[in-house]
C-alpha cells in the first residue's frame, strides 16, 4: 500500500464514521511562544483540546505535517525523519475509550481498510502511578475485542503516557497498538516497545483528560478527549515489508536522484547509505519549511536557523558523497513531485523552494571548503589534547568565520573521535551576539502557550493592534507571525519602513479606545467565502470547504481565528507598546504588553 492510499483509507474510514475531514495545518504553529514547529497532529488542536469549540464538530480527521528535529542526531537510522506526516482521529468531548479502541480495531484489522490478522496484535495500556489510576477500562475493552490477556501489557508511564507536547498542555494516558512482524523474540524480556523488530509500532491512542500546569500538576480537563497518531512513512514502510522507510516511495526517488549524480548506490557501504538517507531527508524538511504556507527563508534566528542547519548538514554529506556544483533546486523539485498533490501548497511555492535552496547552496558551498581545510589544519594540535574536546571558542570561530553550525563542526569532531565543549560555544556566542539568537534549540523544551487570562487577553490586543495598524499604515499590513507569552505579545507584519513615534502614538490610542469601550467579543462559525464577504481579515486560506470561526471585537474588527479571547474587551487593562523593531526585509516586529 502506498501512502495515498493510506491516507486515502485513513480518512474514508473516519468519515465512515461520522468525522469531519478537517485540513492539516501550517508547521509553524500559531501563538505558540516556546515551540518553533508543529510537532505532532494534536499541536494545531490543543485550544480544542482545551475546550474551545472548533468549528468542524467534535469528531474530527486529518493528515498533519509534523517536524521534530530533537532527533536530528539520530537521522540516518531507520526509522528517524525530521519531517513526517500524522494521520489522526479526533474526539474532542464526543466519544472516548470504548468508542475510540474499536474503531483503531476495526481499521486495523477489517480486509477493508488494512486487513491485519487479530492474532498478529500486541496492545499495550497504562499500568498507574501515584498520580493517575491503572487503566482497566482500554484492558477491558480490548479483551472484549479478542485480544488475549497475554499480548494485552500495562506499562509504566514512560511508555504508555503522552504529551504535553511542551512543558505543559493537554495530555493523558495512551494504548498502543503493535502488530507482531513475525521474528523470534529477542529474549525473555521481548514485548511490545522492545527495540529488536519483533514489534512494529503501528498507532497510538491518547486518551486526553489531563491538563499539565506550569507547576507539574495534572488537573482534569472538563472535556475528555481521544488523540490518536499514525506515522504515515513508519507504516507504509511495514506494510510494504520493507525494512525502513527510505526504501518507500516517498524517498526511493530522492534518493534514486542523488545515486545519479554522485554515482554511488544505496546499501553498498553504511557511510554512504547513512549520508544518503541524510540528504534525502534534510531535503525533505526544508523543502516542506520552504513551502509551508507560512514559509520560512534560512537565517540565524528561530525557525530560520532550523532550516539553515537542515540545508547545510545536507550539503556537507552530499560534498562527502563526492557532489560538486548546484544540486539542491534539483532535488527539491523531486520532492515536490512526490508531495503536490496531497498537499498543494508546494506547487504555489515551488519556486520559492528552488531559490532559496539555490541561494543557501551558493552561500555555503564556498565557505565549507574553506572551513574543512582549516579544521584539517587543526586537527592534529587538537588530537593531541589528551581529553579530545574542542574549544567552544573554536567551534563558534567555524560558526562565525565559515557559518558551521554548531552541529557541523560535532559532527566534524566526532569523525575523529572528539566531542565539542558545548558551553564553551554559548558562552563565546552570548558574548558576541546577543543571547536571543541561539533562541531556537532552547525554544525546544518550552511548553505550549497556555490558555490564561493574561493569554486571552494578549490574543485579543493582538486582533485590535493588527486592526489599528491597517488603519495607520495602510491595507498592506498583514500579519506574518503572532507569538503570546503572559508576559507579551510580539506581533510580525508586512510594511517597508519604521513605524514614527506619531504612528506609534496612533496605534496605540487607537487600541485604548477600543479597549476602553468595553466592546464584546463574539465568534460566529461560517464558510471562508461567507467570512471574507463580510470583510474578516483571513490570514491562512482553510483548505477544502472547511468552515472556520469568526472573532468580532464589536464592529471594530473581524478576524478568522481559532481562538480563545477575552469576553469583553473591558477586561484588558492599557495597551503598551514596548518596542518596533525589523524582523526581516519588508516585516516589522512589534512587541507589546498590557499594563494594569
Ligand atoms: N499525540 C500522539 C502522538 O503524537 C498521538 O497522536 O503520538
């Protein structure tokens, strides 16, 4: 089975069964200050997970687009991508366990969607801890489906609990579902997680009750909620019977195309497999972060320098590969070939994908070498340091003079047996530039944005300011990126030049009458087209018929937004502008708080 039609089947299944197909959302992800891309299919949802309504129901499906790179080290094995794609189901307060299971049961194992025999099904489910109960129940439901007691496993929560995403968020105990791929157990100790193959991990049911708090408490939620995931390339890999998901169809091109032009094969010899599956898929990733809707160029900040260090690790393994010159528009457009049409955002940003990997290319290209010859000169004074680190210092020198991320210059080290003094490096960086840049790894551990009152509030300043900034500087201003803390907000947008103080001034007198006004703040669920015949600012175009929702602060403004906001606009306390500054050519940033 290849992956459209898995995720063909997936959601005919689920519309079958009374959901909505709802479309994927954006990787980067929308008022979320501590996490720099979608990182799972529940990310985009979690204000519904929360209790806000979404306005497709409460039965939802979908195919999300999801980037982890927490796991960029371990790229190359068989089963790690940086990028890959979610199918899931969604009951947002509508069914749970019962309901849940069976339909996992039955798309699994139904000659109609995957046909897998019952007896090939290990499950596993949350065996309790002092904070959360044993979880009979989903053990219950699955021996009433068949599954014997001997391939149902309560595990601990390390294995058998997901999210929050972040640091805090929805989450709860999950079952999952492991399909018996026929080998001889490793050992007494072999079930279901076990690393040696026997198991294949195939999905995961999250039961979502639980909401995680700053203070690491796991208060109830009021509506009880199911999060399942199946990894769209793990899947298809084992229903094709291959051994990892580089030799399916997604990636057997791009790898074919890199074959081609540096005339070695895939499978001969482990450094050039690993680089190969590499290149594939860092060329992937960026290429999806390229033509995400909300579209990133490589930098040194944020997402931007995600993408900037995905391009240049793959340029440095196709240059070990032996490729010379300009290749990376090139394979971009393999990529685009294999993924246009489940998601079209590509086509309209193919362009864009093949310039930016053309200019990131020229950039860097020239600058490796030089940076490879004078680590080789290096190398064998550093060889001689009996503890193998390398100086931070040298590291952020190769990062400074020769734009070797961190990562590089690792993965250089240890090539030759040497680790990198990582502290060392972000010391001299804090000391060079300012500490907001190397923002991006440490955005990582961060949790999602929360739902208090000081967010609502934020969320809500941010629809006024974008409003009163239309209204200043023109129609022109759209917004490009919107990031809420308790703290602040910090608004990007469109527009040539820098705001004057007497624009400042008006932005923000505008805000305060509005809020001063008391005005209230109502939703209304409708059509894109019915939406924008009313004149509502929609910033990301829904895909398929989708019905969205409307936020109105009185007649002052009207914006497509999946919420939460405050009630009344008399609830916000005084509008303050802290700082205008450039974000990128052609984008200014705002930050701004509410003052008591
Ligand atoms: N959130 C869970 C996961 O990512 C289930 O979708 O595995």
């Amino acid at each position: 089975m290849k992956a459209k039609e898995l995720r063909d089947k997936y959601i005919e299944f689920f519309k079958s069964q009374g959901h909505n197909h709802i479309a994927g959302k954006s990787l980067i992800p929308e008022n979320d200050p501590t996490v720099l891309f979608t990182t799972a299919g529940m990310h985009p949802l979690v204000p519904y997970l929360l209790g806000e309504p979404h306005p497709g129901g409460n039965r939802l499906v979908n195919f999300q687009k999801c980037i982890r790179t927490g796991d960029i080290d371990e790229v190359g094995d068989a089963t790690h991508c940086t990028f890959f794609e979610m199918l899931g189901n969604w009951s947002l307060g509508n069914y749970f366990k019962k309901e849940a299971i069976t339909m996992s049961f039955e798309f699994l194992t139904n000659p109609k969607w995957l046909g897998f025999s019952p007896d090939l099904l290990s499950v596993t489910v949350f065996a309790g801890d002092e904070s959360v109960p044993r979880d009979e129940e989903s053990a219950g439901i699955w021996r009433s489906l068949g599954i014997p007691e001997e391939r149902i496993y309560f595990l601990p929560r390390k294995d058998n609990w997901w999210g929050p995403a972040g640091q805090t968020g929805p989450c709860g105990p999950d079952t999952e579902m492991f399909i018996d791929m026929g080998k001889e157990a490793c050992g007494d100790n072999c079930r279901p997680g076990c690393s040696c193959g026997k198991y294949f991990e195939v999905w995961n049911d999250v039961f979502m009750q639980y909401n995680k708090t700053e203070e690491g408490n796991y208060v109830p939620l009021t509506q009880k909620n199911v999060d399942t995931g199946m990894g769209v390339e793990r899947t298809i890999a084992m229903l094709q019977g291959k051994e990892t998901v580089y030799e399916t169809e997604l990636f057997q091109p791009i790898i074919y195309a890199i074959e081609q032009k540096v005339q070695k094969s895939y499978g001969t010899d482990a450094a050039v497999t690993k680089s190969l599956r590499i290149v594939a898929d860092h060329i992937r990733a960026a290429s999806f972060i390229l033509g995400d809707e909300k579209g990133v160029t490589p930098s040194n900040l944020g997402q931007g320098y995600i993408l900037r260090r995905l391009i240049r690790r793959a340029i440095r393994h196709l240059r070990k590969l032996g490729a010379e010159g300009k290749f990376l528009g090139q394979l971009a457009r393999v990529v685009i070939d294999i993924y246009k049409d489940a998601y079209p955002e590509f086509l309209e940003n193919q362009n864009k994908i093949v310039e930016e990997l053309e200019r990131e290319e020229e950039k860097f290209s020239s600058t490796l070498q030089k940076g490879e010859k004078e680590f080789e000169k290096l190398l064998p004074n550093l060889l001689k340091n009996p503890k193998k680190i390398i100086p931070g210092r040298l590291a952020f020198t190769l990062y400074d003079t020769f734009g070797f991320p961190l990562e590089i210059t690792e993965e250089l080290a240890a090539e030759n047996g040497m680790i990198v003094d990582r502290e060392g490096f972000e010391a001299a960086f804090e000391k060079h530039q300012e500490a907001s840049k190397m923002g991006a790894d440490k955005s990582f551990k961060g949790g999602l944005a929360d739902h208090t009152d000081k967010v609502r509030q934020l969320h809500t300043a941010t629809h006024l300011l974008h409003k009163a900034l239309r209204m200043v500087l023109g129609d022109h201003v759209a917004q490009k990126g919107s990031n809420i803390t308790a703290e602040r907000l910090r608004f990007d947008f469109c527009h040539p030049d820098k705001m004057s103080p007497e624009e400042i001034q008006r932005v923000e007198d505008i805000v305060n009458e509005q809020i001063q006004k008391k005005l209230a703040v109502t939703q209304e669920v409708m059509s894109l087209e019915e939406a924008r015949a009313e004149g509502s600012i929609a910033l990301f175009d829904a895909k398929y018929e989708e019905k969205v929702k409307v936020y109105s602060i009185g007649d002052f403004s009207k914006e497509v937004c999946g919420g939460p906001h405050v009630e009344n606009t008399g609830e916000m306390g005084r509008f303050k502008i802290s700082k205008e500054q450039s974000s990128s050519a052609g984008v200014r940033r705002i930050r701004a708080v509410l003052e008591e």
